[in-house]
C-alpha cells in the first residue's frame, strides 16, 4: 500500500520547490508519484501531512566512522598541525571499542536522515557495520606515507584492504589521504592504480594554510612537524600552493572529491577547474571551526557555481554528525546562500559525487532517496533557523 506525503513546500532538488505538494511512495519507499498542487492541496483522509518542508535524505560527503571513539578526546583550536599530533598519539584503541562506537555512530547518522557516505578506512574495523547498514557507503581506502621507501608496502596493504572491502561487496576506491602525507613516488604509484577504475576518489585539501606553505615555500608549522618525525619533506616544495601541484596526480576521468578547501583561493579552483571536469569541493565547516577557527570562503565557491558537496569529518573533529548542523553553520556565517541551494549541496551534490545519484539526492519517481522533514523553518525569509530540527519520514 502506497503513502501520500505532504508539507508546506516539498524540495525535489531536481525541480522546483512545490508548494502544498504531494509525494506518493511504496512501502519500501521508491518514489511512485510527485505532484504538483499547484499549491491547492485538498483534504484527503489519505494524506500525510506535515508542518515543515519535504526534502531528500542527506549525503554525508565525507566522515570517518572508524575515528567515532574519539568523540570529546580533541581539544579545539590546535591547528591542522596540533591535530595530526593528537591523532597519532590518541587513535588507538582497543577494536571492541572502536567498532561499538562506530555502530552507535552509524545508528546516529541514521536518525539524522543520512541515506549515503562518503566514509574513510584505514582498517578493516567498519567494514561489517557498513555492509549490514541500511546507509549506503562508498569506502574511501586511504594511502598514505611522506615516507619514500614505503610507498610500495603502502600501495600493497591499500590494495589488501580494498580487496577486503569488494569481498563484503562494498562500493570501495583508493585514494590519496593529503597532499603533505603522501611522498611523490606513493602518488607516482596511487596515480596508476586510480586510474584503473572510474570509482570516485577523495583528498584532504587546503585544510591549513600551513599546508600551503609547506609546498609553496618549504617552510610552516605542518613542515616542521614532518622534518622532526624524520620525513623529507623538501621534494614536495613546488613553489605553488598545495592543490596546483598535486593536482597532476589525480585521475581527470574520475569523480574528484577536494575535501575541506578551508584555505582554497579562487587562483587555485580556476586552475584546478582547467584539468578536470568532474570536481566536488566537500565542505566541512564544523570541523573547520573546531580544528582552524577558520571557514572557507563559502561565498566565492557559491558565486562561481562549484559543485559543492557537504560533510561532518569524524568524532575528533565535531561535535556533531549531523549535515542539518553543517548547513546551520552555513547559514549562520553566508546567509545570502539561499535553502534550495544549501539542501541541494546536502543531497544531489553529494548523490552525484559518490555515484550513486541514480537512486538518492532527488525526489524523482522510481528513486529511493528517503525523506526528511524540516520544522522550524522561517517560511518568511524561507531559511534554516538555530532552531530547525530534523526529523526521518521514511
């Protein structure tokens, strides 16, 4: 038997918000019908209605369930450089501890209207969790070592683990972890076996400005740290910024996911938009703030029309896992970017980004996206509120 949603607005994405709108779905939720009411929604016994808007489940464009135990471990403001200590000091865990906080995580992520990941591994420890959860993950196995002579051991325990993850049947890629944590004979080697799939690929980009001034002057704080752990970090100084001068190593046919782009400048996206033609800027604005204190420069990325795609980053890094949070941050500092704009990015965006747009990120008939309800919204100015709440309809 099939349902009939209603609300004030219902945001498809992939059309224009309708007004007193009607959703008809099965009881496994694929979308049999969207209608138009042309805002005239007649009373019906047979009708769901609600007080909000109607919009699809989110996309969580990039997390890491894997680092969940670390929730309230981290302290704030350390800097990228203060951070990258902490988690090589505090990560470890006991696996029991790690997997049950990852499950509560995932179940949290859930409530939160989350129907897709972009997710992190550096182990095999979530692997289960993803594959019994009714969210869909694309696993992102990250290699990385500023250490030249073990890029190949890198490369080898990367592909075991892919391996791994295409057993249990998860949707999985290799990709790079940051431009300052790979050597170049690692990116040489990861370059190769990124190119042998179309499977999306992520990277940690411009998340200090440090990293910036490692690659443009061989000098900063995130430099140093490297050099004392015994890295030589001096063949990455190109004299560009960081994006410019990784960017050849990147794969031109793949989905490419620039995570963060805290300190991103325009100079660098219209150089970066020159090479490829499948880019995504995954923002992260609550981790920004926890670790930099510092935000993108949202309003130039809205302005030139970027795919933009949201994320919460891990438990070390935010106090939430929640997008709704993500885009009430969003709304709080650039509140010229209009709703319709910021639930796209939370949905189709992402949808896009992971491939897997075909059934999640719209209401469109024959798409399984999930449905989220939104309250508290100030239908006035038609934007989120500090007091906007989320709630899972299907």
């Amino acid at each position: 038997m099939s349902r009939l949603l209603s609300a004030n607005y219902i945001f498809p994405v992939s059309s224009e918000p309708l007004k007193n709108g009607i959703i008809e779905i099965d009881d496994g939720g694929i979308i049999l019908n969207v209608i138009d009411t042309h805002g005239q929604l007649k009373e019906s016994a047979n009708i769901e209605f609600y007080n909000g808007i109607l919009v699809p489940g989110f996309v969580n464009a990039h997390c890491h369930l894997e680092l969940s135990h670390l929730k309230d471990k981290f302290p704030k403001n350390t800097k990228l450089e203060g951070f990258i200590k902490n988690i090589f000091s505090l990560r470890h865990a006991e696996e029991s501890e790690i997997i049950s906080s990852a499950v509560a995580a995932d179940a949290e992520l859930q409530q939160n209207g989350v129907v897709a990941v972009g997710d992190i591994s550096n182990n095999h420890l979530t692997f289960n969790i993803k594959k019994n959860s009714s969210i869909f993950y694309h696993t992102f196995i990250e290699v990385f070592s500023p250490d030249s002579t073990k890029a190949e051991e890198r490369i080898n325990s990367g592909a075991l683990l892919l391996q791994q993850a295409c057993d249990l049947q998860l949707s999985a890629s290799l990709s790079p972890n940051a431009p300052y944590s790979m050597s170049v004979k690692l990116f040489n080697l990861l370059e190769d076996e990124m190119k042998k799939t179309t499977l999306p690929v992520s990277l940690h980009n411009q998340e200090s400005d440090e990293e910036n001034k490692l690659y443009k002057y061989g000098q900063g704080k995130l430099y140093e740290l490297f050099i004392s752990m015994g890295f030589d970090m001096q063949s990455l100084c190109s004299g560009y910024n960081s994006l410019q001068s990784v960017s050849k190593f990147l794969p031109v046919l793949n989905n490419i996911l620039l995570v963060h782009n805290t300190y991103t400048t325009e100079a660098d996206i219209n150089e970066i938009s020159k090479l490829f033609e499948n880019l995504f800027f995954v923002l992260c604005p609550n981790s920004n703030l926890f670790i930099e204190s510092h935000l993108p420069d949202i309003e130039m990325m809205y302005r030139k029309g970027l795919s933009i795609a949201i994320g919460t980053d891990s438990y070390s890094s935010n106090d939430t896992l929640s997008i709704l949070d993500e885009l009430k941050t969003i709304t709080r500092h650039f509140s010229t970017i209009s709703l319709e704009t910021l639930i796209k990015w939370a949905t189709l965006n992402g949808a896009k980004a992971l491939d897997c747009d075909f059934m999640i990120g719209s209401i469109e008939k024959g798409k399984q996206p999930g449905i989220n309800l939104l309250t508290g919204i100030d239908f006035e100015k038609m934007k989120i509120t500090d007091y906007t709440c989320i709630r899972k309809i299907s």
